[in-house]
C-alpha cells in the first residue's frame, strides 16, 4: 500500500519519476486519482487530535478581581498588548478575551471597574467603552474628542457611581456610567501651561482637576458634578515637583499626599480648604524614616468605593524592598508598620474591610505573603502564603490582591504575582498554586524545533556503536549487556501495559515530563524550543503543548535582537544536543552567547568566546567538529570572524575550506549588499558589492534558501515527456525592496535575485504600482511574494521559477563560480483575496511531498495554499501537453476555500510567524504559528500516503483474514476426506 | 481414515461399513490389479477378449503419402499460427487505444505474455515438428512469429508511454548536485 501511494505522491509532485514500465502504468494511474483534488481539512473527529493552541494575554498591565460577589471567578486584564480580557481566576483559563488594534490605536490607557461593568479608555483617550464582565459583551462605546489621555475616575453621588470622569490634556468630560453619553465637557483653564495629570472625586459632589507647572506649582480645579460648572480654582507653591502622577497620592478626605526624594519629606494638602495656600512639609526624619538616594519614593493609597473617600492609610515605598504602612491621623502622620525587607505591597477590600497584603523575602527561593489589617497594621493570624521563586525565572515586580471573606467573617485572601519574566502566579493559602501562565509566550521572537533523544536503552545501543572497538571480549560483553538491559526495558514495559489495564481508564494519565521524553517511531513529537522578547526560553512538548523547561536570561534589554542557531542535533549520542542563542543589544551593538541543551534547557558548561566587537552577522558551517557540533562563525564590524568552538581540529578544517566559504551582508541603510571570502587567518575580503541605490528604493528583506531544505526532483517533467531541470542554486539570494516613494502612483517593490558567491544578478523584477509589506517564500527554484497593488487596491501574489532549461550544465556538482547560462525565469501574478498577515512553506523530511504554502490571514486562520496554484506555468490556453502535465488554467484569482484552513476555528490572533519543520514521516510537515497565541499542528500537503488512515477498520480486515484461512484449512481438509472416501468406494 | 496397509500389497482389502452388504474382506488372488484405482474400475468391467482380438494394432500402410502431407500441413499451422495472430492483435490494438486504463493493460500483457511464453516453450514446439521435414523452417517462421507479436506489445507499450525511453523516466534516479560552496549571511543585524 504505501508503495503504491507513493506512486500516486511522485505523480502529484514531478508528474513522472520512475523507470519501470509498471511504475510508470502506476504513475499514470495516480495522474487521473490525483486529478480529482480533494480538501486537506480535518475531519470533526480529528479535531485536537494532534493540534493545539495556546492562548495568551501579554504582560498584565491591569488586574481587577470581581469583588461583587464571594462566589465570583472572574478576574479582569488588560495589557500591554491591548488584549482585554476576562480570566478564571481557579483554573486560569480565558473566559474571553478582546483583542484590540495593535500599535498606539488600540492601546488600553486605563481600566476602571464598578459592579459587572468594566470600563476601559482606549487609544489615547480615544474611545471610552463598557464592556459586561459576564460574557464580554459591549454595552456601550462613546468616541471622546481629541486630546491625549490623562487619567480617568469613577464618580460617585450619595454612594452610588453614576458617572465616569475622563481627563485630556485640555478638557475634562463626564460620562453616564449606563449609556455612556456625555453628561458635560469643558475646557480646562491654561492647558497650554498646566500639565493637568490627575482626577479625584469622594463622592461629595465634586471633581478635583489636579495640574502641576513643574518645579513651580500645583492647579487644583474644582468642578460641579451636575453642570461642570468650576467651583473653585486655586495654585497651590511646590517648587520641587516635576509630575504629580509619579510622587503623589490622595488620601483620606481629600488630602493631596507628596512624596519627595530630594528635601526627604512628605508634603500634604487639603483640597477642598480655601485657607491653606501652602502645602505641610513633614520631613521624613521626624518619622525616623530615609528614603534610598537615587529612589523615588512611590505612595500606594487605596479607595475602596469610588463613591466614598479613600483611607487615611498609604503605603510608602522607601526603597525597592522597604516599604512602610503609614496612617494620616489628625494631621499627623504615624507609621503602622515597618515592613523590611519586602518586595511588594498591595491593598484589596472585601466588604468593609481593607486589608494590605506585603511580600517579603523568606529566603534565597522562596517569598512570604502576609495579611495585615489595614487600619491598624496588625498582622492576620495564619495568612501566610508561602511564594516559591521559580531559580529560572525574574524577581516578582506586582502583586495583585483577591480579598474575601470567610464564613467565620475572617479575611481570606489569594494573590496573583507577576514577575519580571511575565509569569503570572495565581496562590492560595497556604503557598499552593492553583494555576500559572507564561505571558511571555504572547510574544515569540524566534523558534527552532529539536529532535528528541531516543530513550535510554535506545541510546544505549546507539552509543555501544557509536564507541570505538577497543577488543573483541569487552565488545562482546558490552553488547551482551545492552541486550539485557534492552530486555529489562521491555519486561518493565510489559509489565506497566499489564499494570495499568487494571487501572480504570480516566486515572492513567499520560504525564509528559522531561524524564520520560523520548523520540516516538515517527519523530512526530519535538521539542520546540521558543525565545521570546522579554528574554525568557521555553521548551515545549509539540505533542502536548506542555512545558518543560522554562528559562529567564536576565539583562535582556528590550529591543534586543535574538537568533537561535541548532549546532548540534540530538543525533550524536552520548553527546548532548546543543543550541547556541545569539543576543544582540540593538544600543551597544555587542552580543553574547547563550548555550543551552534544547532538550533540558540546561546552560551548557562550554565556555563561549568573549564578544568585544560589535557582531554583524552569523554563519552556520555544514563543518562539524570532534565533537560533532556544527561550526558557528561571527562576523563583527571590522569583517573579522570569530569561530564557536574554535578548537585546533575546527581552526584546522577553517584553514582547508576558507577558500569556499562566503559572506555576504546587507546594510539596509546604505541600499548596499556586500559579499565576503574567508582568508586562512579568519579574516575576511571583500569579493563584490552591489549597491541599490537608498535614496529609490530600500531593501526590506534578505532570504536565502533554508538549509534542511531538500529537493527530491531535479525538474519537471513537460507535457511531451521531456525533461525542464530547475535552476537549483543554493547560494541564490532573494532581496525585496520598496520604493521610498510612497504615492500610489509611483511606488513600487523590486525583487532581486543574486548569486551570495558571486554577486551577480540573476534575475530582476520590478512591480510598478505596488506597495509593501511585503511577505515572501523562496524555496526550492521559486520565489513567490505578496504586495499590496495599490492601483487596483487588492493583494497580490506572484510567483518566479527559475529552470535550467532542457540540459543540466553539470549535474555532479554545483558551483556558483562555473555557470555560464543563465537561468530561464517564468513569473505569473494572482490576485488574494484577503490581506495576509505571514508567509511560510511546508517543509518535509526528502522534498518528495508536494509543497504547500502556508498563509496567516489577519483573521487568525492558516490557510495551506497548494502550490500547484502559484505555477507560472499555468497555461491560458489549455493544451494537450499542459493537460498532460496536470497543469491548472490559469484564472487571475486565487481561490480562498474555507476546508483549506489547516486550524479550523482554532484562530491565532496575530499570527506573526509561522515555523515549519519535517518529521520522520514524509507526508507529514509539522507547523507552529505563533503571534498572540501558539497553534500546533500537521500538515499533509500529499494526504497521509505514508501511514493508514485513522478509521483504518483493522477488525473488518483482520477477521476477514482469519476467516479466510480457517475456511481454507476446513475446505482443505473437508477436501481430504472426502478423496478419500471416494477412494474406497 | 482406513488402514494404509489396504492397500499395500494388493492382497488384503478390508472396507468400511459404508459399502453395505459387501464382505468384510476379501481375497483377491490375480496380483497387479488392485494396484490402483483405475485398475479397479476395469477390473469391473473386465471381460474376456473376444476370439481373434489382437493387442497390436495392425499396421496400415496404404494410406501413408497422404497422412505425411496432412502432418506437414499440420505443422505449418502449428508454425503459421502466431504469424496469423498478429492482424487480430492489430485490430486489438487499434480498438483499445493508447488511455491507460484495465482493459488496454490486460491486452497488452496478453500479447507480451503470449509470445514470451511461446518462445519459452520452444523446445516443445520443436518437438511437435520433429516429424515434419521442414521442420528448420518451420521453427524460425514460429519463432520470426512470436518475436513479431512481441514486438507488436513492445510497440504498443511504446505508444501507451509505458516504456522508460525518455529523459523523464530516469528524472528521479538524478541525485542532487553537490555544492561548492559555503555561503550565508543576512541583514546586518
């Protein structure tokens, strides 16, 4: 069977590869079997089967628990990556979640919460919506008038919110809390020189507009909630402020509260009262208190009810880990408790009552959660919840509360703990942790997929031939020894098969653990292995989704750039796999390395050369080592390369194929491709440049072919049976570049194809009326691109082929330098219905199987596009031959079929890359999508040809044997009996 | 079963209840005739030779010019016999056309099949035209015959594409050039 289907593959791909006259009858066969093109979709019950998706949030920027009632679950975020978002706060699970516009449009300024609405200001002050915390419904919008936002506030009347407040850098205005429309809106007085930062209401009636001129004085304005109507305005000296949001609070009835770190004092204010004009300067040490130098003190105030005054208690953070609980009493300030060390300070009310909740340092591994009562400093008997620090992950840097009360009217509590590397931790008494989830998965910058070890006994007989002989009797002994050891596995495998039949069903469970990882018979399970922007790397369980290692790289500045390089596969046992992370700060220029085992993800004991110059680029090397990992050379800003590992034996192999080796390097800046030879001394020279011209046109992207990419086919196979050979040069560069011209009329995005070698240009082709980004493949003899045709508004894709002709130049060996003919080049353009978000190609273990490309819509869905469909030999005339051929008609519109998404409804919002990797099985292709969320899966571009289908009916066929065999043992023998009998009639 | 020494021997036959009111055994004293089964049954209806019954047939010379005539005319057919053949192959041929489907695959592995079979058997064809005098010619129109009706199935495998005579056929067996080179790079990072 799979013989034959193998057939039917081959005849999809090349249309004709084989010999023998049967074969080619098969081929034939499968020519007309093929021509009847079904969809790739899942069936329903595959659904989950070997997909999954992950869905993340991003770094929690807000957190409100829903107080409202004891029972409730849920838990309201909103974050950096304007995700808004509903959690379970039991299980962690999403119970819904928006995703809104990335970039500043949709950025999430605040979030406010009262009952079951939930109200968020979005885009800069932009939209103010209400969204039903239940299900996540909108209930209203309201478009704000321009302005930046500044802050926003609920308002209460007589207990009860009504309104909400929103403040611009030059207007206030006041919104109904049910309907959202605009109850006033005025003009803040001098907006040009008052920097308006915050609002404040206690539900008396009045909104307090508080502005600051820095390092001169604060504006407090006074408005009327029923009409706007400005009560009051008064300027109050404080030559030492610079911005009210960062040093100062409001505390008790309406007290302005001031931190600051230079004069070491606190400063108060009344707002409402008309006499004082000055601010109270309490110095710090009258409370026998200091702030750290070069610390800005942060005051963290409560205000449990929006419709009520927030507490008389504040929490003042000294230093990063000094925090001190604080009472404003009769004028005077006193401190409740002295909380240092600690990390984290956060109040949370329950009912009547505010407890605080600080953390602070246990040991070196482990942190100490306790609850104090707000009012009076006093600790809560047995409260302590024990926080484990993770030794691979950040410090905590937020803390957010859960109060409730318990039966016996004592406060209970449960925290969420955000760290540096975007975990959130969700514990409960007393240090169990319910659930965690890794944000910083929301954001992956790079992936790579690793194959796992064999398990141990397979590893042992690996590595018993991968030693050196070293006599007859040890060999014989070592062989004898994993045999048993082989038998040994396979008694306890037995013996766990029979062991676990016993069990019921529902409590084996089939824990994956780094333990009992092991390559399964097809390689269909990996290890992935993700690097995300906050610096944190993952090992991932493909099959499952489950992590395995987790690992925080601290220091990581921000705009780093990543590059994740396998050097050593997990092929070589009993060496360990190993990967190399190239990280590159974007300000300094320099980078480092960081060398792990992708399998454990433990830091590799290898020591890493010194990095003093600025790193350019990188060079993988097919030369490998004595130790069998792969070469990686650095290239820094003076052209000077630097060789990992740089042993004798490598420095030696440098030295025999430096004269082979080229570089080639793109600065974008400069329009300017450059291309390098390796010299024996590691230094490098300049073989040609090729400039395109900056000030036209710029270059957007570089991509050669991918280096495990194989292609089975060395041509086509044309209607007469002849042979088309594919211009397959592995040093051919696909540049893309735009216009620096944006108007539609004169834009347009340039393809270049060059020789890495040489620097010649083997092909270009310029797209007038086109504009980027620009998304593109090259793999194989093809490039194929999307731009945005901004004459006919539309997407469009276009493919390039690349054919040696009817004669291969030299089919033994491929060399840049030696080829006299240049390529012929076919390009056809189709039209896409639907912008695209990303672009890869599927990618299989021997390049027999069809190609297939994968398309990340904006809409979340991975659409697997057949290539066949992108074939610039696509014939506007349908022929003979061409029909021969199996070629489509070429119609200008790409078909969008909903049976083509390879996810179903599982959608990736904001699929940003796409990773694709070969198993062991040549139909398959397994795929990653990453963006917000990750998304796992198979593809089989030429169907499953290779294994039986799932609903294979292994009872029909074996009974049917069975029956069979019996029925031809009883005719056999009914036979025998009955010659006889006749014999001696 | 019965007894494997029933029928050892040929002198003592014992038989099972199934044949009824027949003795239990019996004794049969002329050798030789119950060696088979075959022998049995003649056995039954063995009678006497009539009277001037001769074994040996009795040689008949008269007629044997015109049966050496109808023997040589009987090997020309045997020899012509494939020759004839290939005008009814032709028509098959050209009816079934050159689409690959069952039917034209089964005919044209008939007609490779029976020639290669006929050439195999040779000998025993050769065999058949020991008699005749012409029995050299015989042999090579039989086998000019049977090599045309095979290259007729190698013409139509031939026509039906099934024969590895072009560069496509070979494509898959071309291994991937090796390169030269070693080159990679990118954007400046």
């Amino acid at each position: 069977m799979p013989g034959w289907l193998f057939g039917s593959l081959t005849a999809e791909h090349c249309g004709s590869c084989s010999s023998a006259a049967m074969a080619w009858l098969v081929v034939r066969l499968a020519i007309s079997v093929s021509l009847l093109y079904t969809a790739s979709a899942v069936f329903e019950d595959q659904v989950g089967k070997f997909d999954w998706r992950q869905q993340f949030i991003g770094k929690v920027r807000f957190a409100l628990f829903d107080t409202q009632s004891q029972a409730s679950k849920k838990l309201l975020v909103a974050t950096d990556k304007n995700v808004f978002a509903s959690l379970n706060s039991r299980t962690g699970d999403l119970f819904w979640r928006h995703v809104d516009k990335t970039g500043p449009e949709g950025h999430i300024d605040t979030l406010l919460m009262y009952g079951q609405d939930a109200v968020v200001v979005v885009g800069n002050g932009r939209l103010l919506r209400s969204w039903e915390t239940t299900v996540g419904g909108l209930k209203w919008e309201t478009v704000l008038d321009t302005g930046s936002f500044q802050a926003a506030a609920l308002v209460g009347v007589q207990d009860h919110v009504k309104y909400v407040a929103v403040l611009k850098k030059s207007s206030i205005s006041l919104h109904d809390l049910s309907s959202g429309s605009q109850i006033w809106v005025e003009n803040l007085p001098d907006s040009d020189t008052v920097q308006y930062q915050t609002i404040y209401s206690g539900g008396n009636g009045l909104v307090f507009v508080l502005g600051v001129v820095p390092n001169s004085h604060i504006v407090i304005v006074e408005y009327k909630i029923e009409d706007g109507e400005i009560m009051n305005k008064k300027s109050v000296e404080a030559a030492w402020m610079s911005s009210l949001e960062t040093s100062c609070t409001i505390i008790s009835s309406g007290i302005l509260l001031c931190a600051d770190q230079i004069t070491q004092s606190l400063y108060t204010l009344p707002l409402q009262s008309a006499e004082q004009t000055e601010m109270r300067q309490i110095h710090l040490q009258t409370l026998d208190l200091e702030v750290a130098s070069g610390f800005q003190p942060v005051l963290t105030s409560t205000q449990p009810n929006p419709a009520q005054p927030p507490l008389s208690e504040f929490f003042l953070q000294l230093s990063p880990d000094h925090h001190i609980l604080l009472q404003l009493k009769d004028n005077l300030i006193a401190p409740l408790r002295d909380f240092n060390p600690s990390y984290l300070a956060a109040f949370a009310t329950s009912g009547e009552r505010t407890v605080a909740a600080v953390m602070s340092p246990k040991n070196d591994t482990a942190c100490s959660i306790n609850l104090f009562s707000a009012d009076t400093g006093r600790r809560h008997l047995d409260t302590t919840i024990i926080y484990h620090m993770d030794p691979n992950g950040g410090k905590p840097n937020r803390l957010y509360v859960h109060a409730f009360l318990k039966k016996d009217d004592s406060v209970g509590y449960r925290v969420m703990v955000q760290t540096e590397d975007l975990t959130l931790t969700f514990l409960q008494q007393p240090g169990r942790v319910v659930w965690m989830r890794e944000e910083a998965l929301a954001d992956v910058v790079t992936m790579e997929m690793v194959d796992l070890p064999f398990t141990g006994t397979q590893a042992e007989l690996e590595g018993e031939f991968g030693k050196k002989a070293d006599g007859l009797l040890p060999m014989v002994l070592k062989r004898l020894s994993s045999q048993f050891i082989l038998l040994q596995a396979w008694l306890a495998h037995l013996w766990k098969l029979f062991y676990d039949a016993r069990k019921p069903r529902s409590s084996v469970k089939n824990e994956i653990t780094i333990d009992t990882l092991s390559r399964d018979e097809f390689n269909l399970q990996k290890m992935m292995v993700m690097v995300t922007a906050s610096g944190k790397l993952f090992g991932i369980d493909s099959k499952s989704g489950t992590i395995l290692w987790k690992q925080y790289l601290e220091n990581i500045q921000p705009n780093s750039v990543f590059k994740l390089i396998v050097q050593r596969t997990t092929a070589h046992f009993p060496h360990p796999p190993q990967c190399t992370l190239l990280i590159k700060d974007k300000d300094t220029g320099l980078g480092s390395l960081y060398v792990f085992n992708p399998i454990f993800g433990k830091k590799s004991q290898i020591g890493v050369p010194a990095l003093p110059r600025p790193i350019l680029q990188t060079l993988l090397l097919p030369v490998i080592d004595q130790d069998y990992a792969k070469v990686l050379l650095l290239i820094d800003d003076q052209y000077k390369v630097t060789a990992f590992p740089s042993t004798k034996n490598v420095l030696q192999q440098l030295q025999d194929t430096a004269s082979s080796i080229f570089f080639y390097l793109v600065d974008s800046s400069q329009g300017k491709l450059s291309g390098f030879r390796l010299r024996k001394d590691l230094s490098t020279e300049l073989i040609w440049e090729v400039v395109i011209p900056a000030e036209v046109q710029k270059i957007v992207a570089v991509k050669g072919k991918r280096a495990n990419e194989h292609v089975h086919s060395q041509g086509r196979v044309m209607g007469d049976r002849s042979v088309l050979y594919k211009y397959l040069n592995p040093n051919l560069l696909a540049v893309i570049t735009e216009s620096t011209d944006t108007h539609q009329e004169r834009s347009f995005v340039g393809i270049f194809l060059i020789d890495g070698v040489t620097g010649r240009i083997v092909h270009e082709a310029v797209q007038r009326k086109a504009r980027g980004p620009v998304h593109f493949v090259h793999s194989e003899n093809w490039v194929v691109y999307v731009y945005w045709n901004s004459k006919f508004r539309r997407n469009e894709f276009s493919v390039l082929e690349l054919f040696e002709g009817a004669e291969l130049y030299n089919s033994t060996v491929f060399s840049s330098l030696d080829r006299p003919h240049p390529p012929q080049v076919l390009q056809q353009s189709y039209i896409f219905p639907a912008p695209i978000s990303t672009l890869e190609a599927t990618l299989t273990e021997k390049g027999i199987t069809s190609r297939h490309l994968l398309v990340g819509l904006p809409s979340g869905n991975i659409l697997s596009l057949p290539k066949m469909f992108l074939d610039p030999r696509r014939p506007e005339v349908v022929s003979e031959q061409s029909r021969e051929e199996n070629l489509i008609p070429y119609a200008p519109e790409m078909p969008i079929r909903e049976e083509w998404f390879i996810n179903y409804n599982q959608t990736v919002s904001r699929v940003r890359g796409i990773y694709t990797a070969p198993s062991g099985l040549e139909s398959t292709c397994l795929v990653v999508a990453y963006g917000l969320d990750i998304y796992q899966t198979r593809v089989f571009p030429s169907k499953q040809f290779d294994v039986l289908k799932d609903d294979y009916d292994y009872v029909l066929i074996s009974s049917v044997l069975f029956g069979l065999f019996f029925a031809t043992m009883i005719s056999k023998r009914l036979a025998e009996v009955k010659l006889l009998n006749r014999a001696w009639r | 079963m019965t007894s494997p020494g029933a029928q050892g021997g040929g002198a003592l036959a014992t038989r099972g209840g199934a044949t009824g009111k027949r003795m239990k055994w019996a004794l049969e004293l002329s050798l030789g005739n119950s060696r088979n089964r075959g022998d049995r049954q003649s056995k039954d209806g063995d009678v006497m030779y009539p009277v001037g019954y001769s074994d040996k047939p009795v040689p008949d010379t008269s007629v044997q010019e015109a049966d050496r005539n109808l023997v040589e005319k009987r090997c020309w057919d045997v020899a012509l016999g494939p020759l004839k053949q290939i005008p009814m192959n032709l028509f098959i041929m050209y009816m079934s056309g050159n689409t690959i489907s069952i039917f034209p695959i089964m005919m044209v592995c008939m007609m490779a099949w029976r020639p290669i079979q006929a050439l195999m058997s040779m000998s025993a064809t050769f065999k058949l035209l020991e008699s005749s005098s012409q029995q050299w010619l015989q042999g090579l129109v039989y086998l000019i015959g049977n090599l045309l009706g095979s290259a007729l199935a190698v013409y139509k495998c031939q026509s039906m594409g099934l024969l590895p005579t072009h560069s496509s056929d070979w494509l898959a067996f071309i291994e991937p050039p090796q390169r030269l080179e070693i080159m990679g790079g990118g954007m400046v990072m």
